[in-house]
C-alpha cells in the first residue's frame, strides 16, 4: 500500500481512538459511581463505498 495511505489510515485509527477514549471517559464521569461495574462496548466500523461492516466488541470495567 502506498505511503499516503498508510498515513491517512494511521490518522483516521488515531482519531477513533482518541475521540472514543474521550466520550467513554466523559460517559463515565457523568455515571458517578462504576466501580465494580462492568460495561459491554461495541465498535461498528463502517466504510461507504466497501463493502465492509466490522465489530469489535469487549468489556470496560469502572473504578471509582
């Protein structure tokens, strides 16, 4: 694959990342109290154009 799109990739994941990680952590914030909890996540990664539906799913565990 080329270097542009290796970059433009490399930028897209980094933005879901971080923009995921902070909505996760404000959702929690907002929750109060999750320690002990555990929350079931899932990610549907679509792409227009492509033929492509991905999941991943897992758990996230609170803390107080």
């Amino acid at each position: 694959m080329s270097d542009d799109f290796n970059m433009s990739m490399r930028k897209f994941l980094k933005q879901v990342g971080v923009t995921s990680q902070q909505q996760i952590e404000e959702a929690m914030r907002a929750a109060g109290d999750t320690a002990g909890k555990t929350f079931e996540a899932k990610v549907v990664l679509t792409v227009d154009g492509l033929d492509l539906e991905h999941t991943v799913t897992g758990k996230i565990t609170g803390q107080a």
